[in-house]
C-alpha cells in the first residue's frame, strides 16, 4: 500500500458518511477539532475544522485529503467547503479558491441561513 492510500485509510478510519447539501455525501470527521471557540462566543476563523497527527505534525484533515488528491494548496489560495459543513474531508466537497472568494460565499450561506 502507498503512501496516499494510508494517509486516506487512516483519515477514512474517523468519518462518517452523510447525506449533506450536494448530490454527493458528505465525509464527516468524527475524531479531533480545532475546538468550537473561546468561552461561548460563536464558532470563528479556524474554530471546528478537523484535525489530525500525521508525521508527528497536528494537521487540518480537509487539507490533507485535498494533498492527497490533488497536489498541494498554491499560495494566496484556500479550500472552500462547498457543502458548508467544516467537519467534511470529501475531496470533492472542496474547492480552490482566493481568501475574497472565500469570504463571498460564508457571507452567502451566512444570509441565507439567516433567512430560512
């Protein structure tokens, strides 16, 4: 077995498998995160994403599933979860795009959430 299939064996080991907002399931971690934010206040920047210890580095679960799929995260670009969900590792579910693009889209859902 390579290296790409342990890393996903090992990540596959925490997920659980949902039916989420695309056409395709959502990959959801069940292991580690990076917490739900400090003393009540909302979920913020870098709070709730998947984590996970790989070569003895704690590492963001969604990013790493994006290496071992498609290669690595250029600079001044971000992975942006199509279906919303932080929790989800699907590859698929993930997309390259700018810090502003990124931004666009959360304010989006954020809107629409509000509204239903």
């Amino acid at each position: 077995m390579n290296r790409r299939q342990l890393i996903a064996e090992k990540v596959l080991t925490r997920v659980e498998i949902t039916a989420g907002r695309l056409e395709t399931p959502c990959w959801l971690w069940m292991g580690p995160t990076s917490g739900d934010g400090y003393k009540g206040q909302k979920k913020g920047r870098g709070h709730g994403y998947p984590r996970m210890s790989l070569d003895g580095q704690t590492v963001a679960v969604h990013i790493v599933m994006w290496t071992n799929e498609n290669g690595f995260v250029p600079g001044r670009k971000q992975l942006d979860h199509l279906c919303r969900d932080r929790r989800c590792v699907n590859p698929d579910h993930l997309e390259l795009v700018t810090h502003r693009v990124n931004q666009l889209r959360r304010d989006e859902a954020r809107q629409i959430e509000a509204a239903e």
